[in-house]
C-alpha cells in the first residue's frame, strides 16, 4: 500500500534516547516464535518479571490477547497472520519509541514476517528468540487442545499441522524448552543482555 501523501510525521521534541536514558536502560524487542505449547507466553512472562525485579520497564504482547482487542478481526490463513504480525511489529516499534522492553510471544510462523519487523528498528534492538520444540512434545502439552482439533479436522489453517512454520535462520538466541528448565533458558536471555552491555 502506498503512503497516504497527506499524511507528514510530526517530530516531537522529546527523543527515544531521552526516554531510555530515563528509563536507565536500552529498549529491545525480545521477539518470541515457535510452535503453539512451545512455551514462548511462559517465557516471556517469566523473563518480564526478571526484568521488572531489576527496575527495567517492559510490556508483554501475546498472541492471544491481541486477538482478543487490536485484532480481532483477523483469522489464521497465511495473508491473516502475517497482517498480523505487521501490526504487533508497529505497535513495539511504538514501544521501543517509547525506550520499553518489548517482550513478543507469537508464533509468527514465517521468516520474512519476522524480518519485516527487524527491519522497523535500528540494528541491535530485534532480538529472534526462538523457542525450539519437537511437535511431538508441543501435541503432548497442548493445554488448548488446539493439535487435536487440527488432527481432526476441526481447526483449520494450524501452524505444524496444516499451515507452515518456518524455524529462524539466525536466531540471535536459541532456548531448547523440552530439554531446558526454564530458570536456564531465562539465565540464558539475561547473559545475552549482559554480553550485549544491556
């Protein structure tokens, strides 16, 4: 789409280096993406409070708690999701604006959906988190019950079922949730914080 030539950003004076020097620390987005029940809420949940214990400031954006207000109307087919994600993209890049840890959980399913969103911040403050699961172990969680309605036919459009997932190429950090507790896979993130003179 293209930009509306009536529409012209207004600068304000108060800068993104102002509020994150406020905040005493840099704004990031700790982007979450795996398959459903691959723990990225829990995570991101459990890294927030770390954060928030250590006086840094942070907002959580979850799947389905956005889907529940800014995008409710939006289904799962592949052009779904990734306006989808588009949008969360904004709304942290609004957020990184605002100097915030922005802590992302969502499947995001495709790669060049995840490098759009890189590609709204400056280099540094896109951090991809991918939270690496074997299905098998996904389908045996599934609080949601969500696999066995995609095995059944019920739910359609279903990441790892009928509708693809694409794993990071890069990743900056990699957390293993089958096999890693979780107090591991968050020293992991915070190290990763430490090493990046966070």
């Amino acid at each position: 789409m293209m930009p509306n030539k009536n529409i012209i950003p207004h600068l304000h004076t108060t800068s993104q280096k102002q509020r994150s020097e406020l905040n005493g620390h840099k704004p990031k987005i700790f982007w979450f993406t795996g398959l459903s029940g691959s723990g990225k809420s829990t995570l991101a949940g459990k890294l927030e409070e770390e954060l928030h214990k250590r006086g840094m400031h942070t907002y959580l954006l979850d799947g389905d708690n956005i889907r529940l207000g800014l995008n409710k109307d939006l289904a799962f087919s592949l052009d779904d999701r990734t306006e989808n994600i588009r949008r969360v993209g904004e709304v942290s890049k609004l957020f990184i604006d605002a100097g915030l840890i922005v802590l992302s959980a969502f499947v995001s399913p495709l790669n060049k959906d995840r490098d759009a969103v890189r590609a709204l911040v400056a280099e540094g403050e896109f951090v991809e988190v991918f939270v690496d699961c074997p299905i098998e172990v996904c389908e045996k969680r599934d609080v949601k019950g969500l696999y066995k309605k995609a095995r059944s036919g019920v739910l359609k459009d279903f990441t790892g079922i009928s509708s693809p997932f694409e794993a990071p190429l890069n990743p900056e950090i990699i957390i293993y949730s089958a096999k890693e507790e979780i107090s591991e896979s968050i020293d992991k993130m915070l190290n990763y914080m430490k090493n990046t003179n966070e």
